[in-house]
C-alpha cells in the first residue's frame, strides 16, 4: 500500500509520461503536416553575376515545378495561355541597375515575370504586379515590357524546371529558362 506522498508522486509521473506521450503523438501529426508536399514545387534563387564574388546584377526568385510525365506546352504551362513562370507564386526578377532585357531597357527594380509559352516562340513578360499568385490576376496594362525568344532544345530532360545563367558576350548574359528538354533563352545586356 502507498502512503499519500508516494501515492502524489507516482500521480506526477503518470501526468508528466502521459504528456510525453501525447506530445510525440500530436507532435508527430503536426510536424507531418507542416512538411507533406515539400517536394512538390520547392523555391528556388538563381543569380547572374558578371564575375565570381561580383555583386548580382539580377537575382530571380522561382518555384520549382516537377515534370512528373507531363508534357509542357499540354499539361504544363499550356501553349498560348499566360503562364507565372514557375509554381505557386509568379516568378519575381530583380535587376539591380538598369537592364537591356532583349531589345527593350528596365529601370532597376523588381517585376513579377510571366511567359506565353509556344512551340516555336515564347513571350517574355514583365509586369509591375508583385506577390500575385499565379497567374490568376495577370493584367496586360501593367506589363512593363513584351518581348519574343526563340526556343531550343536541349540535350538533357529536366524533371524540375529551372532557371540559370549563360555567357552572351561580352556585355551580358542569357536567363535560361529549362523544363524537359525545352530551352528558352532570354537575352540580358548592360554597360558595365
């Protein structure tokens, strides 16, 4: 038989391992929720800058859809229908000085980028509109500038897209846009 001391402390230890207990269980829950679908359209930063340690002179800011036996064009980012260029949010870019984006000059600044995608051309776009969710809301009169990229192919099937840099002369870059073999090159130029 326990004396009411032993009887009190044996209670305190049944509390405390039942809250154990059910902490691991809830936590468990809820740390599966608060991770499921990480791997869906994780975000991504992509950098241009002109040499290795230089300042950016442009930074976008990306969702990372996956392919997952889809076709582009069809089931992903339709042919002929304004797309946010990437998942979730549309895509942000940021030019830290003025830039020549294809034949048309940025203000420094930073812009929500859209794409008409299309089998032999894609249009580039570049609205004012920031923190939209795809692109749902896209309104044409707040497009900072239009232009048209030619696309190509590439060798390699990317499953997530992806945007990265490449060498485009001396005074610029191209932002390379890639999901499965499609390439869409877009052309970047500055007086630095």
């Amino acid at each position: 038989m326990f004396n009411q001391q032993q009887t009190t402390t044996l209670m305190k230890k049944t509390i405390i391992a039942s809250l154990f207990v059910l902490t691991m269980i809830f936590g468990a829950e809820l740390q599966a929720q608060k991770f499921s679908g990480l791997d869906k359209s994780p975000a991504d930063i992509a950098y241009f800058r002109p040499e290795k340690n230089a300042a950016p002179l442009v930074k976008v800011l990306y969702s990372r859809p996956q392919l997952k036996d889809r076709t582009i064009g069809i089931d992903l980012a339709p042919y002929g229908d304004v797309w946010r260029t990437g998942a979730n949010e549309a895509t942000e870019i940021k030019f830290y000085q003025n830039t020549v984006f294809g034949d048309k000059t940025i203000t420094a600044g930073t812009y929500s980028l859209f794409s008409i995608p299309g089998k032999d051309q894609w249009t580039i776009i570049l609205s004012k509109d920031l923190d939209v969710w795809g692109a749902y809301s896209y309104n044409p009169a707040n497009d900072v500038a239009r232009i048209t990229v030619k696309p190509t192919t590439g060798e390699e099937s990317l499953e997530a897209f992806s945007i990265t840099f490449a060498p485009n002369g001396d005074t610029g870059t191209q932002m390379v846009l890639g999901w499965d073999t499609v390439r869409v090159p877009i052309p970047l130029s500055y007086n630095y």
